[in-house]
C-alpha cells in the first residue's frame, strides 16, 4: 500500500514544482487548490491511527473533515471480498462535504491510509461560513466538483481503456503529483504497491504484475530503492497510446 507522504517535498513545494504530464481532468489524488486555512478555524482537529475507519457505508455523517496531515482514502469492497480504491484525500483536501451538507447517507466506506490529523468540522458550522465567506464556498463546490468529474473519469476509463493504459495513467497521475526529475527520468517519490495499484485501478494483482513487468522489460519504468521510475515520459505516452480504446 502507499505507506507515507511524498518523500522530501511539503504541499507548498509540491505546488511550486508541479509536473505536469497527464492531468486533463481532476485526478484521484484529491486536495484543495486553494488551501486550507479558510477552513481550519470552523473545526476540531483530532488524531487518528492508521486504518481508522471514519464512516460506513449507510451512515449520515455528522461532520466533514480537512486533511491536515495524512491522508484518507475512500474504497469498498466487491462481492469477492477485494478492497477497490476509489480517491486520496491528500493533505489540505475536503472530504464527506457534500453529504453534510445535504445530510445524505454515504454510499462507500471512508480511513486513513496513516496516522492523520483531521479537523471535524459539523454541518451548521460550515453552512454559516458558507453564507459569511464567498470564497471559501467556492472552494466547497470547487471540491464537490473534482471528485464528481474525477469519478466520471474513472468511469469513462472502465468503459474505454485495458488494463495496460490504465496502469499508465495511474502512473502518470503519480507523476504528476509526487514526480521529481532523476537522472533525465521522473521518480514517483511515494512507495506503492502492486496491491495498492490493482484496488486502484479494479484489477487482480496478477493482471499488475503482468503489466509492470512488460513495462520493465520494454525499459519504460523502473523501480529504484522500491520507488517507481519513469523512464522516458514521451515513450511511455506513445506505449499508452497503443492500447487507446480498446
């Protein structure tokens, strides 16, 4: 699984630096453009351990909650029993907003995927800050919006692409946010899992490890010290390519 933070590179540096390779829509790795310091004042912050469950499917919540440190990520498990990953709520991300707001039932369970801290905020809180703030309403529809287009990009990804494109997608959404040049090539700077990419992407974890090692055998990827490795940006766009719309 992802087992930390980018390696070396705050939030505020990540945006300085961000590469952009892939991202035409909002990705799956979700934070708040703007930041978070609008919202942090309307909360509790709390502390949570990893794999802490947050919410289940079928409960209402009674708070949404900023990403201080950490990350939450939301998933559900098939009726085979795999867990299937849907988003990362990074650091400075929004999530269960919108079903606070119009006090709805969540359809998925919501963790933290490490040790995090959250700030809790309830649903007359965030209304009144909503009402006294434009900006910071924004920045909830704003949030509303991404995850809405980023689950109608992976929608349109099941129906239009094989598991090959889909893997390098992923990895050029990594790319962009967790990406550093080495050496002439992009290293992901976040340890990943095959079993994390397969939940991601809703495949078997035989079906991944297929796939890298074809993407290692044509030199495209490589993994350094456990970190994935993009050889050649433009060649593995090219690969990608081959594979679209199957």
């Amino acid at each position: 699984m992802l087992t930390g933070g980018a390696v070396g590179m705050n939030a505020e540096k990540r945006d300085e630096k961000k590469l952009t390779y892939y991202t035409e829509y909002p990705t799956r790795l979700l934070y708040l453009p703007h930041g978070m310091k609008r919202f942090e004042k309307l909360g509790i912050q709390k502390n949570f351990m990893k794999n802490y469950v947050i919410i289940e499917p079928g409960q209402i919540p009674a708070y949404c909650f900023i990403v201080k440190k950490g990350r939450v990520i939301s998933y559900e498990f098939t009726p085979s029993g795999e867990e299937r990953v849907y988003n990362f709520m990074e650091e400075g991300s929004l999530c269960l907003e919108a079903n606070v707001l119009v006090e709805k039932p969540v359809p998925i369970y919501f963790k933290t995927a490490m040790p995090s801290e959250l700030i809790c905020i309830g649903r007359d809180e965030l209304l009144s800050a909503m009402a006294s703030d434009p900006q910071l309403t924004f920045d909830v529809l704003e949030s509303i919006s991404d995850k809405f287009l980023a689950s109608m990009d992976q929608i349109r990804e099941g129906y239009c692409h094989n598991a090959t494109w889909k893997l390098c997608n992923l990895l050029f959404i990594f790319a962009d946010r967790f990406g550093v040049t080495y050496d002439g090539k992009v290293l992901i700077k976040e340890k990943v899992s095959q079993q994390m990419l397969s939940n991601l992407l809703g495949i078997n974890r035989i079906t991944t490890v297929r796939i890298i090692k074809e993407l290692k055998d044509l030199n495209l990827i490589e993994q350094i010290n456990g970190y994935y490795c993009i050889r050649n940006i433009a060649q593995l766009k090219q690969h990608q390519n081959c594979f679209d719309e199957f």
